[in-house]
C-alpha cells in the first residue's frame, strides 16, 4: 500500500492510504536521507510504501518514496545532526512576531535560506498587529517593505481578530503547507481558526521570560479543503543551518543571486573583496540587515558542515 505520513510521534507514524484512510505504522530497519544524520527519517509529507503485519491492523513502512524537497534544521543538542521539519511540500508559512515574543529578523533570514536551498515559496506573516505601539508598527512596515522587495509574500495578522485572515487562507488554497515559527507566536491560534476540529492546545506567553510555550509535540498534517492541507509543527527555538556550504550561501540570498557574475573575482566571499557588486549593492537592491545576517551566517560555524 502507499500512502502519505500525516503524523510522527516518534516510533510510531500515522499513514493515510489513497482512501483517506489512516493506518498506525512502524519504519522497518534504517533509513538514510542523501548522507545526512537525521534524527527522523520520517518526516510528515513523505510518501511511503507500507505492508500490515498482523491482525491489528498495524502496518511497516518498508520504503520511502523519493522526497521532492524538505526542510531541515540541525538538532540543539546535537548541531551535527539534522532534524526534518516536513517534506514534499508546496509552500512554508512563517509566522513571527515583534513582541511576545520577538522574532530576530536573524532568524526569520536562516529559515528563508533553508526553504531556497529547494526553491521552497515563503509566506512570511507577522502576527498579533493588535497589540504593536506606534512604534512597533512602524517596525512592522519596514519589516513587510523589506522582504516584499526582496520578492516574498509577506501578510500582517491578528488571528485573535481575524486580521488578514482571508488573505492568509487564500494562499493556502490547493497546496500542502508548513507552518512554522517560535512557539507563542499564534500558530496553535490560526489552526484553530483554519481547522475547528484540530481542537490545538494554546498555552500563555511566559510572563518572565516573554517567550513562547511550547503546545505542539509531534509535526501533523491538518486537512483544510480539497487538495488543501497545513502541516504543524513544534516551535523552533533555534534553527541552524544545514548541508550548506559557504561558498553557495550566497546563492540562497535572491537578491544575492541577481548580482552572481558581476563581482570581479569568480570565487568572491563578498566580504572583503574589491569590485565585489554586492557589497556595492548594500542599501540600493540589498538591504544592510540580510547582508548582516549573510556575515553571521558565515560566521556560524554550524553553518560549515
């Protein structure tokens, strides 16, 4: 039988058949995904080959289809080994926000990396504009200003308003979808709205540290109309890169990519070489914080695997 993972829970996935139906699997033995070290080689989104093993009903995925794309960071604990968000699918929806709590624009340029490194579409969405100062709403502008030009979707929202909430579900029509960003940023919140029947726990921000708390254990894919389905996923508290050189860094940066072929060295870092066109681009086609997050990236040695 084949079918498609809709949830993980660690040793034990739910697969749902062409029918519609979900059968509970094991994975049979090990897999590797093209060399890395995962910590799930089971992602929500692949396609898998089962058979059933008893009377039960349980099934054993004994082959996983070959991925169209996925999203992987490295592990916290272990930075040498990756940990797989979702795969095979159309889009990712980022959700941030500027206070409780606040997304780095650091962050949200790592996870736009990691979803170019497959061509992945981003919608970027900053949550809870109902309770941003004037102040933070000009923020908020700058920030919808800066990736719009760059070529991202990038929405406003108040999911406890029901802001934007129609321009957000029209993107998500037709398409499989991750949801991701820092836990209490509103993703339990919008899937709620999205998916009445997800009944998804919401838990507070913490009043001391004005962080997230994490109400999402195990990544699952939620259907929202025909041919239409959002994945969710724990909170990422960190993401760090993985499998990404850096010589191609750049290539994952579109303003970055526009530019390749005018610097005056082939191999140039764009850090300290003269005639570099995007260093000369900083301020005009690309803008000084993703150049800045660029340096940190290089940086990072996690980035170096």
């Amino acid at each position: 039988m084949e079918g498609i993972v809709v949830k993980t829970t660690g040793s034990w996935h739910d697969v749902r058949d062409q029918e519609g139906n979900l059968h509970r699997c094991r994975l049979k033995g090990k897999f590797k995904i093209q060399g890395l070290k995962v910590t799930n080689p089971i992602a929500v989104g692949d396609h898998v080959q089962v058979e059933f093993e008893n009377q039960h009903g349980t099934g054993v995925i004994y082959d996983i289809l070959p991925r169209q794309n996925y999203l992987i960071r490295t592990s916290v604990k272990h930075p040498e080994i990756g940990n797989m968000l979702a795969s095979n699918i159309d889009q990712a929806i980022l959700v941030v926000t500027l206070v409780q709590p606040k997304t780095s624009l650091g962050f949200i340029d790592r996870y736009l990396v990691s979803a170019e490194t497959f061509r992945i579409p981003v919608v970027l969405v900053v949550n809870k504009v109902d309770i941003y100062n004037n102040q933070q709403i000009k923020e908020l502008n700058a920030i919808l200003q800066l990736y719009l030009g760059i070529g991202y979707m990038a929405l406003a929202t108040s999911f406890t308003e029901n802001t934007g909430l129609a321009e957000l579900s029209t993107q998500l029509g037709r398409k499989i979808s991750l949801l991701s960003g820092h836990s209490g940023v509103g993703k339990s919140t919008l899937l709620n709205l999205l998916v009445p029947k997800g009944k998804q726990k919401i838990n507070p921000v913490s009043d001391f540290s004005l962080k997230g708390v994490h109400t999402t254990s195990f990544a699952e894919m939620f259907a929202l109309g025909p041919d239409s389905y959002i994945i969710d996923t724990p909170g990422i508290k960190e993401l760090g890169l993985m499998g990404i050189g850096d010589e191609e860094l750049s290539h994952y940066f579109p303003e970055m990519r526009a530019l390749m072929g005018l610097c005056k060295y082939h191999n140039c870092t764009h850090v300290h070489e003269p005639k570099c066109a995007v260093i000369e681009a900083i301020s005009n086609t690309v803008p000084e914080s993703r150049y800045l997050s660029y340096l940190s990236m290089l940086e990072n040695s996690d980035n170096r695997r």
